[in-house]
C-alpha cells in the first residue's frame, strides 16, 4: 500500500511539473498577479488560495497612498515645512529677476525676502487643505491602475498621480493658494515691492502670476515627497503600520 501511495505522489508531482512548464507559454505575456491566480484555479483552489486577490492588492496600495500622502501633508503642511526644505523651497519667481536685481542694487532685497518668504507660507497653509483631493484621487482608481503600479518602479504611483491628477489638482488648489496668497500677506508683499520697482526711472515692466507659480511649486514638493514614502513603504518593512500593508508589500 505504502509503495502505491508513492507512485501516485510521484505521478502528481511530474504532472505538476509538465503544467507548469506548459503554462510558462500561456502566461508569458501576463502579469504575476494573472500568473498566481489562474495556476491556482488550474488545480482547483480558485479564490480560497493564500494568494492576494487584486481587490487586495488595491485596498493595500490605496491605504498605503493615503498614508503616505497624508505623512506628506502632515511634514509639509507646517510652518517652514517648504522654507527651511532645500529640496522643495519655492523662489522668487523666474519673472522677477529684473525686480530682483534692481532692488538688490538700492537696499531693498529685504521685499523680496519677505515675498519669497510668504509664498512658502502660502503652500505650507494649503498643503493640509489639498489631502481631501488626494485621497478622491486614490478612491477612484481602477483596478488596472492598481495593477499598473503595484507591479510598476519605487515612484508608479507618484507618476500615476502626476500623469492624471495634475491638471486636476491644479485647478482644484488654485482656490486654495490664492486665500492662503492673501492670508499670510503675500499680495501685498507683492504689490510693496512692485511699487518700489516701479518708482525707479527706466525700468522694464514686469509681471509675475504667483498663485500659478506657487501650484507649480507646491505640487513639485509635494509629489517630491509622496516618492519618497512611496519607495519607503515598497522598501522598508517599518514603514508598513497596518496588517494590510504588511501581507500586501510583502513581496
């Protein structure tokens, strides 16, 4: 009986190894997520298989994005949280260049100071108004949005958001940094300094649009960071806080 028993496991054995190599073909064109679920319906476990689902793997990535966009709002959204940060801190407008140097040469630079100053103020103030916009970004997602960038580099999702939501989010904060312009004094910054420019003799006339510069900035630095902890939670156990994180990006 005991030899029987063996023949039969031998048997199942080498018929799992031929499927498999057979399948190789089929699958070749596939993700891993189609590979792992159709072998397992091949022999049968369907659905009841330790395999992640792909509504899995979504409600994974999805809570994983809300956790690293909202870590993001939470660093940037605070004061100096784009002014003291080299790798995000917003300039003075390119446009302003001749204001600048003009200033500069009659003692006035401390207006620009104060100006650039406050237009970082401005995206620190909006950047915990624009989460709510983030977080319907990921709620919507399809599930071959979900497939692409799980299966996608260290950055997918940043560069999902940055390809479809762009125009979007633009539009959406540009309500918010205009308030937040005029309630850290930005635009009266501006208009100080424009005032002065402008009583100098001779000078060219300058314009700047710092509600559309401050967007692009700001969303520069915000993204700038959702890749960050995007490539952290991928990478770094630690970074993993729910269960749910931890069985998805266990990989």
């Amino acid at each position: 009986m005991r030899s029987i028993n063996t023949k039969y496991l031998w048997m199942i054995q080498v018929g799992i190894v031929v499927t498999l190599m057979l399948s190789s073909q089929v699958f070749a064109g596939n993700s891993w997520l189609d590979k792992g679920s159709d072998v397992l319906k091949t022999f049968g476990f369907g659905n009841k298989a330790s395999e992640l689902t792909i509504e899995e793997i979504g409600a994974g990535l999805k809570e994983a994005l809300k956790v690293g966009s909202g870590n993001v709002v939470n660093q940037l959204g605070t004061e100096d949280g784009f002014n003291n940060d080299s790798n995000i801190h917003i300039p003075l407008p390119a446009s302003l260049e001749k204001v600048k140097s003009m200033l500069s040469k009659v003692g006035m630079s401390s207006l620009l100071e104060d100006l650039e100053l406050k237009l970082n103020r401005a995206a620190e103030t909006a950047t915990p108004r624009a989460k709510q916009l983030f977080w319907n970004a990921i709620s919507g997602m399809s599930l071959e949005d979900v497939k692409g960038i799980y299966n996608g580099p260290d950055d997918a999702a940043t560069q999902y958001f940055k390809g479809k939501m762009s125009p979007d989010l633009a539009r959406e904060m540009k309500p918010l940094i205009e308030d937040s312009l005029s309630e850290v004094g930005a635009v009266q910054s501006y208009d100080n300094m424009m005032k002065e420019y402008k009583s100098i003799p001779f000078v060219p006339d300058v314009k700047a649009n710092l509600t559309d510069h401050v967007i692009e900035k700001g969303m520069d630095g915000i993204f700038y960071y959702i890749a960050k902890e995007e490539a952290a939670i991928r990478q770094n156990p630690a970074k993993r806080t729910t269960e749910l994180l931890k069985k998805v990006f266990n990989k």
